[in-house]
C-alpha cells in the first residue's frame, strides 16, 4: 500500500506542476504522459484491493470467523484461545461500490 500513496503523492505533484504558469508546453506534456502512466498502475492496484474485498465480503462467515479466531490464536501465542469475533459486515448490509467493474 505504500507504493500506491508514493504513486499518489507523485501523481498530486505532476498535476501542481502542469497547473503552473510558467511550465512549458513540453514538460506539461511530458508531466502529462507520467501521470497518465502513474493513474493506470494505480487503478490495476485498486482492481486487485477491490478483488481482495469482493473475495472476503463473499466468503461464507464461518470461514471468516475461523480465519479472525486463527488470527487471534497466532498473536496472543495460544492455539486454544480464540478471542472475540467482530460483526463488521453482515450478510443483510448492501454493498454499493464506488467503481463501475
């Protein structure tokens, strides 16, 4: 995730610099080309986080629930502790998107 907010602080400084007044035809077009290089990296990363979620808000709540009590075990240093599982999503809520797919 550190990579896509370095790409994202560089993308902000690219559209800084072709706002200027004073930059010239050429490095606001050679700004422009990089930040369109940069925006498609970024969507493909944000493609495959939004994969990720898709994966984990379909998944059966039984597998969620062993993976968070796994979880729980492995940091607490005990395989027969299982701590408390949180609700976050369930399977009622709607899920609305902010992406066309």
């Amino acid at each position: 995730m550190k990579n896509f907010e370095e790409n994202l602080q560089k993308l902000e400084h690219l559209t800084e610099d072709i706002k200027k007044t004073d930059i010239t035809l050429e490095e606001a077009l050679k700004d422009f080309e990089e930040g369109i290089k940069l925006a498609k990296v970024m969507e493909k990363e944000l493609d495959s986080i939004e994969g990720k979620v898709q994966i984990l808000m379909n998944s059966p709540a039984d597998l969620l629930t062993e993976q968070s009590q796994k979880n729980s075990a492995k940091s607490k240093g005990s395989k027969t502790e299982s701590g408390p599982v949180l609700d976050l999503f369930n399977g009622d809520a709607e899920l609305n998107g902010t992406r066309n797919a």
